[in-house]
C-alpha cells in the first residue's frame, strides 16, 4: 500500500510510467488499453501501478 506522501507524489507528478490519466471514464477502450500496457512492468519498478 503507498504511504499518504507517496500517492501524494504520484499525484503531483504529471508524467510518469506509473500514472496513466484521463480526461473521462467514459471512454473504456482507451481504459482497457492502459490496463493491458500497465500490465507490463517494462522499468521492473515491482511497485502497484495507479491509473
């Protein structure tokens, strides 16, 4: 589980190979795609992704 600070940080950075942001849930394909793409840990970071 992160701590407070590091979902903190997460939230703050804008671009990172760990968040994937959306501008809408509606659209469940692009959705389904970052799932698939997050499913492969390419950096071996070995921490939870976050959307």
């Amino acid at each position: 589980m992160l701590s407070p600070e590091e979902l903190e940080a997460l939230f703050l950075d804008l671009e990172s190979d760990r968040v994937e942001r959306k501008r809408s849930a509606a659209d469940r394909s692009a959705i389904r795609q970052a799932i698939c793409a997050f499913a492969n840990d390419l950096p071996d970071h070995r921490k939870p992704r976050r959307p």
